[in-house]
C-alpha cells in the first residue's frame, strides 16, 4: 500500500445507486420455479420466466386491491 494516496481528481458518489435502482435477485422454491418452466414451456411462446413471473405478481397485485377496497 502506498504511504499517501491522492485524490484531489476523485468524484464523490461516482459508483453510488440509490438501493430502489437496484436489481435485487428474487430465488423461487424449487416447486415452484418447476412449475413455472413447465407453464412457460406448455405456452409455446417467447415470455420469459420473469415475465410470467411479474404478470402474474401483477394479476395477485390487482386481485388484492379489489378485495380490499370490497
């Protein structure tokens, strides 16, 4: 290590991204991720796995919010 480093060109914040634009991994159970390829292969079509995956979150995410306002 050097005795003294300089950083009188450094950047404050260069690498830093807020925690919300993050990609955070999602693991899925076993069964579950089974399943899910199983569906996506059944469908004959270019979805992806995280695209099911968010559609259907997105269909529960609907489903909920006219359960509770009922």
């Amino acid at each position: 290590m050097k005795q003294e480093y300089d950083f009188s060109a450094a950047e404050q914040g260069r690498f830093y991204r807020p925690i919300d634009a993050l990609d955070i991994p999602i693991y899925l159970d076993q069964d579950v991720k089974q399943f899910m390829l199983t569906k996506l292969k059944s469908k004959s079509n270019t979805t992806s796995l995280s695209e099911l995956i968010n559609s259907l979150l997105k269909k529960d995410i609907e489903i909920t919010k006219q359960l509770s306002s009922v």
